[in-house]
C-alpha cells in the first residue's frame, strides 16, 4: 500500500485526513511534531507528505527544509493563509502543491493522488501536454521520465511539480500557456485561487535559473512560455 505521512499538530484534522485517505486504499503515518515527522519520514518511507506549516518542536518550513536537503519526496504544505503561500515561496522551499484552510478533506485526497500521479511517472499525459519524453530549449533540458532538469549540463534541484510546469512549457517553446493549463499539467483543481500556485512555482524555478532567468519569460496578462534564444 501507498503510505501518506500526515504531519498535523490538530488531532482532529489529522483524524478526519487519515479517514479520507484511509477509504481510498491508502496507509497512513501520523506526527503531531516535527522532530516526529523527520523521524517517521525516515523510518516509514512514505510516498507523500502533507505538512502543517505550523508544528511544535520544528516547523514546517524547518521540516521541509531538511526532507529536501536528502530527497525529492512529494510534499503538499497545509496552511492556515493564502499569504503563506507567498512567504513559502520567498523563503524557497520546494512544495509540489499548498493547501489553504479551511479545506475539504476531498480536495485534500484529489491533490494527493494529483501529486502521486506525477511522482510516479504515468506514462498518460496530464493536462493534455503529452507522454513522458526529453525536451530541450536553449540551455534547458526536462526529463519527465528521470524527473530532471538540467541547465547548462548541470542539474538543478528542482521539485516534481516544477519539472512538470517545465516540460508543459517545453513541448512547445515560444507558446503562451495561460494559468489553467499550467494548473491542469499540474494536476491541480480547477479553482481560480488555485491558478496561484503556478505563480508560486514560476517564482521559484526563476530563482533557480539564476542568471538565465530569462528563459522563463511573462506575458502579461496571458501566462508563461519557455524563451530558447534567452
């Protein structure tokens, strides 16, 4: 069975998270600390966390900083504002996907098997962007099968969410992707508020390209598109 790691310091949100999962054939792991995630992340070895923001012992931004640092696991960061979103972003920290309460524990589980789906490598297409292969553009190189991005010949540490808003973008360089599309490669709900997380996620992969920003290019009002003469 598929193990989710719930790290929720709120009993009863935990209760009703691991409920929802449970029913759709899931195993789960609970941890009301942070200290206690990072010790069940690595004795476990789940598939997905869903991580609290705000955790005694080690917060979330703590906790993930330090998943990161040794893994790629898939992690959906659970917080308690739309604003935090912004300051995970600021700070870098490498989610896949954020989840603003009050939430439904069904869209919770929809975000979940999202995630999986990508992190697992289906060979379908997601969002209608087409199956797995290796695309280049310029410098930038999406592997959606290894779930790796090179730049320059060297690889960036980058988030399953990321490589895959990367290669929806690479199928077709110079092509604008408006928010929704992006979203729906992404495997995110369809919700206006949603489209946010591409934002997030754009914010990041720029701040990794560094000095070949660039090739990540706005259009204001429309969406993004990959540059190759950037």
């Amino acid at each position: 069975m598929t193990t989710i790691l719930i790290v929720e310091d709120e009993a009863r949100l935990g209760d009703i998270l691991e409920e929802y999962l449970r029913r759709e054939g899931y195993a789960t792991e609970r941890a009301m600390t942070g200290p206690r995630a990072l010790e069940l992340w690595r004795a476990a070895r789940p598939a997905l966390m869903l991580l609290d923001l705000m955790l005694p012992g080690l917060d979330g931004l703590e906790v993930a900083r330090r998943v990161r640092a040794e893994s790629a696991l898939p992690i959906i960061m659970l917080t308690a504002r739309d604003e935090e979103v912004d300051r995970l972003v600021g700070l870098g920290i490498g989610a896949d996907d954020y989840v603003v309460k009050p939430y439904s524990p069904r869209e919770v589980v929809a975000r979940v098997k999202a995630v999986l789906r990508r992190a697992g490598g289906e060979a379908s297409s997601v969002g209608g962007f087409g199956v797995q292969t290796l695309y280049h553009v310029g410098p930038l190189s999406v592997d959606t099968a290894a779930f790796e991005v090179r730049l320059d010949g060297q690889p960036l540490d980058v988030t399953v969410a990321e490589v895959r808003l990367l290669a929806a973008l690479a199928r077709e360089p110079g092509v604008v992707r408006n928010r929704a599309e992006l979203l729906s490669a992404l495997g995110g709900l369809e919700r206006g508020t949603d489209e946010r997380a591409v934002d997030a996620h754009v914010k990041n992969l720029r701040r990794k390209l560094g000095v070949r920003e660039g090739l990540l290019d706005t259009v204001r009002g429309v969406g993004y598109r990959l540059r190759a003469d950037a």
